[in-house]
C-alpha cells in the first residue's frame, strides 16, 4: 500500500486530523490502485487495494485542548446520548 506524509492536528481525544498531505511514497505495486504502476485497464480490480496505509509520517502542527469535530458531536452535539433528569 503506498503511504503519506502528513502535517496535521492532534486533539485532547486523541484522534489525528490530517490537514495537508506533503508527499506521497509509492509502493510500485500493480495490485494498488494508488501507485503509478496500477494499469488503467486492470482486469483485476474488484480485487485491488484501494486504500492509502497508515501515514510513514506525522507532523503535529497543533495540538488541541478540545475534541476534534467527530468526537465532539457524539459527546457534546446533537449525537450525545439524552441524559435523564
């Protein structure tokens, strides 16, 4: 699978938001519908790997005191669970 370097944010939730791919490293494989070896024409695409991997690298550019946007509408937003009186 080919893998990024990333710039991003990290938040008091723990999760790491992504906010600029620097550089893609490619994995050469044919079987990866991200490298630049994938045929335009593949026969065997239902079966290819359409997924990037895990970052190769992670800058935190900033860190958060808050939840990042998705944890923060489960837990303080419109998806928090109603609380009993």
């Amino acid at each position: 699978m080919c893998q990024l370097d990333t710039e991003g944010t990290h938040y008091a939730c723990g999760h790491y938001v992504i906010t600029r791919k620097l550089e893609k490293h490619d994995c050469n494989n044919k079987y990866c519908t991200q490298s630049k070896l994938h045929p335009p024409d593949c026969r065997s695409c239902p079966n290819c790997a359409r997924y990037v991997g895990p970052d190769l690298k992670e800058t935190t550019t900033c860190e958060s005191r808050s939840w990042c946007p998705q944890c923060d509408y489960w837990y303080n937003g419109p998806g928090a669970k109603q609380r009993r009186s």
